[in-house]
DNA sequence: ACGCTAAAAGCAAATAATTTGCGTTAATGG
DNA sequence: CCATTAACGCAAATTATTTGCTTTTAGCGT
C-alpha cells in the first residue's frame, strides 16, 4: 500500500515509476480525472496494470504521488526587499495557485489517499518556503513572526476556505498576511489603548 | 452524479436511502473502510448495487454523503455563562471530535469527493454552532468576534492542522481562542442602539 | 567484473466491480 | 383514481482488479 521511495530505486523502477507518473500527467491535461483508470494509465506509460496494482495499490494513491510532485515549490520566493512584500507576493501567489482547477484538484488527491504522508510533505513544502523568507528578513534585520504563527494566521485560512468553500478574495488575503504581521513584532499581549485605536 | 436529495424524496426513495446509509455506517464499524465495496453495501442494504451506482456514481460520493450526516452537530452548545467559556468548550469538544480517528475519515470522505456541495455543508455546520455561541454573547451583552474571525483564527488552524499533520495540542487549541478573543474589542459590531430598533 | 539473490515487472487466467438495456414498481400530479 | 415517469430490480455485457507463476534486472558480495 504504501506509494513510492521504498526499495530499488535503481533503473528500471525509476524508469516505470517516471512512465506512469509522465502517463497520469499526459493523461490529466487531455480528459476529466473521473474517467482516468489504472488500466489508461498502464497502457500510456508502456507498462502492465498489475504492475501499477502492486506498486501503488490504489488510483488514489498514485494521484496522491504525482499530485505532490506538482505542489513541490519549484521556485525560491520572490524577493521584494522587505519581509511585507515577500510575504504579500509570496501569499497571494501561493492562493492563486491552490485556488485553481488544478490546485484545488491536486490538494484533492493528496488529502484523499489513505496514506497522509503526502499530505505531509506538502506541508513541509509551504514551510521551507516560509522559512526562506522568514530566514531573508532576519538578514535584513527585520522582524518576522514564527512559521507556526504564518502557518495559522495565513496559510491554514486560505487553505480551509479553498477546501470547504469559495475562493479567498485577494482583500481578505491581505488582510491575513498584514493580521499576522501586526502581531509580530512585540510577541506580548497589546495593550487595549492599541485595540481601540486600532 | 449528484447525491441525493433532488428528486422524488417520496416512500421508497427515502426508504432506500436510509437503508444504504445505515448499511453504510453498520459496516464502517466491523471493518476497515478500504475493504467496503459497493456490491456489500447493497447486500447489506437489501437493494440491488446498480441501484446504489445510478444513485450515487461512485463509492466515494456514498461516503461522503454518510459522512457529512455523521458530522452534523447533534447538540447546542454548552452554555458555560461567557462567551470565552463557551467558545473555549465549543472549540475543545469540536477538536477532540475532528482529530479522532472517526473524524478524520469523515471528513477525508467529504474532501474527497468530486462534489464539495458536503464540504460546503459541514463548513455551514461549524458557522451555525458558533453563531449560537456569538448570539448568546450578544444576548448577555458581551463582545464576540465575527464568525469568519473564528473561522480564520480557530477553526482554519485546527482543521489545517488535522489534515496536513498531526493532531493540534490543546495548549495551542487555547492559544487560538484566547488570540482571537483579545482582538474582538475593535471590531465590536453591534452598539446596544441597534439591538433596539432592530 | 562476475555471479547470486530477491525485488520488481510481465503475462494470463480467475475473480470482482461497474455499466447498461429493459421490464416492473410505486411516487407525484392532475 | 388514473396517467406519467422517476427510481428500482434483474441479468447480461463490459471493464477493472487480483493472483499465481515466469522472467527480468538492481543491489550486493566476492
């Protein structure tokens, strides 16, 4: 049952492994994922379904393993010259590509499969991606908030809105990135005068 | 491929309805969720499976049908007095249910369907219940926040977290109440002249 | 470099799930 | 109460999945 990076990652695995995640790909772009198969897929990739059986158990547990290969951030954070505006950039780009089709399609895949760990790494992902920035306004010597306090304050939103509804606005965006950096600098309690005049 | 209720909720639809949920839920208990195929359900059930298939497409919409049902809440709030005691409990309750295991399969379920009318659902589910909790505030006079402010800053974090990786502690599960509780006073919403003339 | 061992792939037969055409039942509306 | 037709049941046809066995080849020791 479980997906990938097990055993054998030598040739010809690597080889099959590449064919059918290149086929479930190929196959994504051209028709509705509801009429996708394992059978399809085996017949594009060049190779035999009961291959495709054993290794990945499940349809779903395949499209977990490509969905995550294409939430892999394949780029480091814009820099804008302040901690705000990377994190602005970072997030708005960030919504705009899990609330797409295909975005919202991949996080589909990867919450679907019985095995989390995908869900995992895409955490992960997020994360590292935080952290560069985070670690870039440090060198600046800016003040940035803790990962955790992006993650809640900014990411998870999106994300549940994404999941169990509509489509965060961009405004509602801002709105969490500029929340979360409002909170950081002094990490105590604000004082009510500030609530007030807020 | 929609789910159910469209067309026809009369006597015998309603009947097999109920008969396929209950078998659905009777079987979910006695075993592991990836070994319940449609033709069990429908022997369970009593119906025929192609009756299930016509009605629900796949396995997948069945379950995220049943799900949804089983994540109705089932009960008000409990009135602890305050508001922060009963948004505290609210939340508390609300964690524990969504991070067992029984949670989390339920709401995988409902994720990933291919119609997120049922995440939709259980999105308006968890506003209701804190609208309650807000309206009881508002009645004794206190400030609570709006509800897309709790469902940014509490419920999004936690649901995030359920699914991305593990299961939030209950320290930060207070943490998150007690942040969006102590940012309220800006953004009080009704002055008592309102409630007047109404 | 060469051979050994076993993991991973292929093949094909057996099993199970899904789809589909058609006749039957029974809700809904007049 | 009758007409209409959505929803169900049944069974045959199709398609997907599992499984036993054989073949290929990566990983490893010599």
């Amino acid at each position: 049952m479980p997906a990938k990076e097990n055993l054998r990652p030598g040739g010809r695995s690597a080889r099959v492994q590449a064919s059918v995640h290149n086929a479930v790909r190929s196959l994504l772009k051209t028709m509705d994922r509801a009429d996708v198969t394992i059978p399809l897929i085996a017949a594009e990739a060049g190779v035999t379904p009961s291959t495709i059986y054993r290794r990945w158990g499940e349809l779903q547990e395949l499209l977990a393993d490509v969905a995550v290969e294409r939430l892999r951030p394949d780029m480091l954070p814009i820099d804008t010259g302040s901690a705000r505006g990377d994190l602005e950039v970072w997030t708005e780009q960030y919504c705009e590509e899990m609330s797409s089709g295909i975005g919202r399609d991949m996080m589909r895949d990867v919450l679907a499969a019985q095995d989390n760990a995908n869900a995992c790494k895409c955490d992960a992902f997020t994360r590292e991606q935080i952290a560069l920035i985070a670690d870039r306004a440090h060198a600046r010597g800016e003040a940035f908030p803790d990962i955790d306090a992006v993650m809640d304050g900014v990411v998870a939103p999106i994300i549940y809105r994404i999941l169990f509804g509509d489509q965060p606005s961009i405004e509602r965006v801002r709105n969490l990135v500029t929340d979360v950096l409002a909170a950081t600098p002094t990490r105590q309690p604000q004082p009510a005068s500030a609530l007030i005049s807020g």
